[in-house]
C-alpha cells in the first residue's frame, strides 16, 4: 500500500489517466482480435490476457479518480480551479452575461 501512495505522489494524475486509456485501448484490441479470429488460442488469450489489461486500466483510472477526489477533500488539488468557481476578488462585482447590473438594451 505504501508504494501506491509513493507513486500516486510522485506521478501526476494525468499520466494515470493515460495509462489507463492505453492499458484499457490493449485490451479491447485484444478482444477485438479474438472475435475476428475465433480460433482457441486468440480466444484464451482475449480472456485471459486481454481482461487482465482492461482490469489493470480500469484499476488505474479508479485509483485515479479516488485519489483525485481525496486530494479534493483535503483541498489540494492537482486542477487548476474551475472558471467561476469563486475565485474573484470581488463577490459584488459581475461582469457575465448573467449580471444584474442594468436592464438588457439592444
């Protein structure tokens, strides 16, 4: 467990995220290859394996995911903060399309 936590510190969320999306990317040409030649060895290697790629990205993008929100309850984040978000100087001053500083003339 603790070099889970030593590589979730050290690599940024994003390449977790990549590796997930390839590792996931494998294994459905794995399953691919299998069902367009479903002969026995390109079948057991599908199931064997190509699951075990798309398991290990999909355990990748969880373990993303999860520590992303983790880092969200302790408010430190990897994201840049949301346009919006609140992040203003002033919370009186709006200048979007939704301010309500005047009625709208054309």
């Amino acid at each position: 467990m603790t070099f889970l936590i030593a590589l979730l510190k050290r690599w940024p969320l994003r390449r977790f995220i990549n590796l997930a999306c390839i590792l996931s990317l494998i294994g459905l040409v794995c399953m691919a290859f299998s069902v367009l030649l479903p002969w026995p060895i390109p079948v057991v290697f599908a199931m064997s394996i190509g699951q075990a790629i798309g398991i290990l990205g999909l355990a990748c993008y969880v373990l993303a995911v999860s520590f992303d929100a983790l880092l969200q309850r302790q408010g430190r984040s990897s994201r840049p903060p949301a346009p919006g978000s609140g992040s203003s100087s002033s919370p009186t001053s709006s200048s979007g399309p939704m301010s309500s500083s005047g009625p709208i003339s054309k």
